[in-house]
C-alpha cells in the first residue's frame, strides 16, 4: 500500500514540476517576444533617424534633386 501511495505521491510531483516548467516557458517566450519587439522598433527609429541625417546633409550640400 505504500508502495502505491509513493508512487502516487511521485507522479503528483512530477506533473507540478511539468507545470511549473510550462507557466516558466511561456514567461520566457513572452519576453523574448517582447524584447524582439522592442528591438524592431529601436531599429526602426535609427533608421528613420539615418535617412533623416542622410536628407539633410544633402539638402544642406545641394546633393538633394
């Protein structure tokens, strides 16, 4: 009878630690997908923030038709 109450006890830890690891993997993509996010825009902006400095250096050295 222990036996059983053991191994019971056992699968019940088993699948809280499957839990536990799943809500910690789905925490770990959110953030990923977050700081990927974030990063995209960072990008975006230095390139608009690029192009913007390209303009003026050509309008300021009349390279700009």
């Amino acid at each position: 009878m222990a036996d059983n109450k053991t191994s019971f006890q056992a699968g019940q830890a088993a699948g809280r630690a499957e839990e536990k690891s799943n809500v910690l993997m789905d925490k770990v993509k959110d953030a990923a997908t977050a700081a990927g996010a974030s990063a995209q825009t960072a990008g975006q902006k230095i390139t608009e923030a690029a192009g913007g400095a390209v303009n003026l250096v050509k309008e300021k050295t009349g390279m700009k038709k």
